[in-house]
C-alpha cells in the first residue's frame, strides 16, 4: 500500500521518503524507538492522528511530532482524498543530537516547550529542503555519513530558526522532553472516531487487554458499551436537531456504515433515524 524509502545513519533510519497511488483508510505512523520526526507532505494530503487531535495537512504543510503512537489517515477533503501521496520524514535521536550540538546542550537551564505534536507555518525553505532529500533518494550513492550528518544538523538548525523556540537549546531540549497524555483526555478526545479498540489502545501506549481493564476501572462498563452510548447520544442529537443526512450523521459519529449505525440506532431507541427525525415534526 505505503511505498517507502529509507536513508540510515548509524543503522537509524533518518530520512525516509513515502508514498502511495491508491487510497488507504489508516495506517500507523513508521515508528522507530525514541525518535522525534519532522513530517512533510510533497504531494496529496492526509491526516495525522494524534491521541488528542486529527490534523489536516495538505502539500507543503509539515509538522514535528514527539516519539508516540499516531496514524496516518485517508483525507477528509475531497479534493485530496484520491490524490497521489507523497511525504518525506526526517527521524531525530536522542544520541545523535548530542554529538551534533555538545556544547549547545551543556546547561541544564533551558526552557523546555512542552508538546506532543506541533504544526510547522509553511515556509519556502522546507519546501527547498526536501527537494534536495529527493536528490539523496534518486542518487542513493551520495549520501555517504558525512553528508547525511550534514542534512540533519541543517533540518534542526532551519526548524529552530523558522520556530517558535527560545533558543536552539531549547529546541534540542524539547524534542525528547516527555509529553504526558491523561487517559481520560484520549478516551474523550476519540469518543467520535473509527478507531478499533485495539488502535484506541495503541494510541494509549497499551496492550488490548490492558486498556480493556483500565477502561473498565475507570468508566465503570466495557469499553464497547460506553463507545457505542456515547455515539448514539451524540446521533441522536444530530438527527433531532439537524437535517443533515441520515449517512452524513453516522459518519460524524464514527459509525463505518449506515447500515450498521441504523441497526445499533434501532435497537438502542426502538426506531430508526429517520423515524426519529419525522417524530420530532
């Protein structure tokens, strides 16, 4: 589905090119340990799922996003949802930061910004930056160690001055600072959304039975039975209040089918939507 390429350093994956010519639903986010990635997106658009938000990104919008589990997903917008993929991303670590900048990481005083995923403001300079990673891509034989050193050392440098950081310490400091998700803030953050269980728990860094337990500690009932409440009361809302279409609806709530979204409908409230819809006239 997802075709990639990749550029190692130091056998870590650094630089990696990805794409596709036929749509696809969801798909987890390449993930390499402890890594930060600057995410870039040449051709199409998607979006970037997150534990507490879904991002829009369109050609030539980027992001940064801390080590976590995320998914990327099928567009939402029509004019991109059946273009061509293409996205480029740069893997960050820990270790390689510190030998590329030693001294900017000496103080402990820096102030550290606390994010999990932040957006980039598009700018030309990214956009000349992953043109030139293409280059690498098409001519694998030039990207000895010391260039590929260079390029990353080049990413971090442009990223702190296009950012919003206090200083390149700062920046350095923040892209391994650990983001601290609230379990509750995700359940509530995705009541909407298609995710399985089992992706629901991925994004809570879980096991499926894991989740299951804490879910059900916390809420009082099975993950299934408070998801499926808690769309159906946010349905039957939309239908009582709104002449959006009965399909428009069950995909607002994270239903994958009409059909489906009616049967769960039917028999939680003994009539249809539409039922429902014309009793409220």
């Amino acid at each position: 589905m997802l075709q990639t390429k990749q550029i190692k350093l130091n056998r870590r994956v650094v630089f990696e090119s990805v794409s596709t010519e036929t749509p696809f639903h969801r798909v987890p986010k390449p993930f390499f340990e402890n890594e930060s990635c600057f995410m870039f997106v040449k051709k199409g658009g998607f979006n970037f799922r997150t534990p507490l938000k879904n991002i829009a990104l369109t050609p030539e919008n980027a992001l940064l996003a801390k080590c976590g589990n995320y998914y990327l997903e099928k567009s939402t917008s029509a004019h991109e949802e059946d273009s061509p993929l293409e996205l480029f991303g740069v893997f960050f670590y820990p270790e390689m930061v510190k030998a590329f900048f030693p001294s900017e990481l000496s103080l402990e005083s820096f102030e550290v910004t606390d994010f999990d995923v932040t957006e980039i403001d598009p700018h030309p300079i990214f956009s000349t930056y992953v043109d030139s990673l293409a280059h690498l891509f098409e001519n694998p034989h030039l990207a000895d160690d010391d260039l590929v050193r260079i390029k990353l050392k080049e990413i971090m440098l442009l990223l702190y001055k296009t950012g919003v950081f206090p200083s390149l310490g700062s920046f350095l400091k923040s892209l391994f600072h650990p983001f601290e998700y609230q379990f509750k803030e995700i359940i509530e953050a995705n009541i909407l959304s298609d995710l399985t269980l089992e992706e629901l728990a991925s994004m809570c860094h879980m096991s499926l039975s894991t989740f299951k337990r804490r879910f059900s500690e916390y809420f009082d009932v099975p993950p299934r039975t408070y998801l499926l409440q808690k769309k159906l009361q946010t349905a039957k809302e939309l239908v009582q209040m709104h002449d959006q279409p009965i399909a428009k609806i069950a995909l607002a709530c994270g239903f994958t089918s009409t059909s489906g979204f009616i049967r769960a409908y039917n028999k939680a409230y003994g009539v249809s939507p539409s039922q429902e819809r014309l009793n409220q006239k």
